[in-house]
C-alpha cells in the first residue's frame, strides 16, 4: 500500500474512533449495557404466607426477610375490610411498610412497623380518579418518600410521604398523595417495585398478554428523571428487561409476585405462584444477580 494511501486510511480510522467517542458520550447506555439479570437460584413460596411479597430487612442487623400472603392478613384488619396485602418494603432507618386493600370504598391503608417494634396504621383517602388497589410500596433510598402503584394499564406512579418515618404523617391525618411519576411507555399489572438505586426501580408486572413489551410477565426497570419528593413530579423511562420464569408441573396462568432487591447483597428476588394445584407445591422465589 503507497504511503499516501497508508495515511488517508489512519485518518479515516482516527475520525471513526473520534465519532463513536463522541456518540458513546452523547447517547445513554441500554439496558444491555448495565448487565443482565441472570437467574441463580430458586426458594419455595408457601402460598398462604409468601404469595404477596417480601422485603429484606436491614435494621436491625440480621432480621430476616418479611413476607406476605392472606395468612399475615392480621384478624383485626381482615374484620374491618382490609383483606388485601400487597407487596411491601422497608427503609435504611428500618421502618417496614405493608400496603392494604379492601373489596370497596374510597380508601388505601398502610400498615407500618417502626424500628422500636410498634404498629401503627395510616389511611389515604383516594384522590379523584385513583385507583382502588394498593399492590406494592417502593421506600426510597432517602426513606422520606415512598411509591406505590396501582392495578391495570397505567402510566403514572404515586408519590407518598413514608408513613412514620416522614415527620409530616400521622395515623390519625389522611396520609396524602405528594406527587406522581409519569411514565413513558405504559406498564400493565405491575405487583412489585424495589428501588435498587436513588433513581432506579425494578418492577415485577403480571402482564399477561406481551403487547407492551413483546413478553409475557416483564421483569421492567423503570430509571427516574429525580429522586421522587414532595417538590413536584418526576419522569420515568422503562425499559422491559426479560421475561420472569414460569416453570411448574402444572399448565395454565401463572402470577407475577412482589419483587426485593437486597442492597447489601446485590441480589433480586421475585414471587411467581404456580398455576392450578401446584400453587401449594412448586411456587417460586426466583434469585437474579447482575451479570
């Protein structure tokens, strides 16, 4: 190759190197580029008390994880109407939060358990055109906001002031909605969120269908445009990450469960409940670590 033709083509190259440099800097990185979650291992879920959600505790040091199922329902608030619990979470400061639902009515509870053991329970009056259900609560990393969501298609989150923890609540004042995260691309039956990150949730969603994404029950990860307050809204960019496994001795319809990411161990856990009978044998507690 002539010495001049040897030149042009370094420059070429150089320009090349140049651009993508410049690209990579310009356009944010895929979810590709952050890693897979890759399956590595599995737990059984008792259906009557691990079929709703689960939190990994970390104050105090070395509690174990909390579950849910309708056989934690206390007596007292399955009476009174509360007979859904959702997926739950807890805070760095170790308040542990459970989201309840009943059959009708105007209402949400949150059920909340603070560091020094005592209960207390916390209402909100639905705001107009909210939705009734109560799935799941996401306690950001700051512990003084926290998220829940609602059931079918949506495009928004709700924001919350973390009950308890958020000197602004009180059990007995009407726990109010602060703000909302607007979605860019509609989620459907999502049952759990966790945030793994200031501005980062994981999102388990039950949809069944796989027009949203193009896959049946989404492990989803929802990347904020802030951290959620009571300062205004937020933007939420998701993204649809992989299908969530749905393995049993059984056919028929799965069910997408709550969701926990375990800050200190950088391990994901998410229920799926099996189909028909095998509900009460081969129900799962998937593992998911980065790779």
């Amino acid at each position: 190759m002539p010495a001049s033709a040897r030149l042009r083509r370094t420059g070429v190259l150089a320009s090349l190197v140049t651009l993508a440099a410049a690209l990579s800097l310009a356009v944010p990185a895929s979810a590709s580029a952050a890693g897979t979650w890759t399956e590595i291992g599995s737990d059984r879920a008792d259906p009557l008390t691990e079929s709703q959600g689960l939190a990994s505790i970390e104050v105090p040091a070395g509690s174990p994880n909390r579950y849910t199922g309708i056989g934690t329902i206390p007596i007292g608030d399955s009476i009174r109407g509360w007979n859904h619990v959702g997926d739950p979470d807890a805070s760095y400061e170790g308040y542990y939060v459970e989201p309840y639902q009943e059959d009708s009515g105007n209402a949400k509870m949150f059920r909340v358990q603070a560091p020094d053991g005592s209960w207390s329970e916390y209402v909100h009056t639905l705001s107009p055109g909210e939705a009734m259900n109560n799935s799941w609560v996401a306690i950001a990393p700051d512990g003084q906001w926290m998220l829940s969501g609602e059931w079918g298609t949506m495009n928004r989150l709700l924001v919350f002031p973390t009950p308890g923890e958020n000197s602004g609540t009180s059990p007995s004042a009407n726990l109010p909605q602060a703000a909302t995260v607007h979605l860019d691309h509609a989620v459907k039956d999502v049952q759990g969120c966790d945030f793994s990150g200031p501005t980062t949730l994981l999102c388990s969603s039950d949809d069944s269908d796989g027009s949203l994404f193009g896959m049946t029950r989404p492990l989803l990860r929802i990347d904020l445009s802030a951290a959620p307050g009571g300062s205004g809204d937020v933007d939420g960019h998701v993204t649809a990450l992989r299908p969530l496994p749905l393995r049993s001795a059984c056919s028929g319809t799965f069910e997408a469960e709550g969701i926990d990411y375990d800050r200190r161990s950088g391990i994901l856990r998410v229920i799926v409940m099996s189909p028909s009978v095998c509900v009460l044998t081969d129900s799962k507690t998937y593992k998911f670590s980065l790779g």
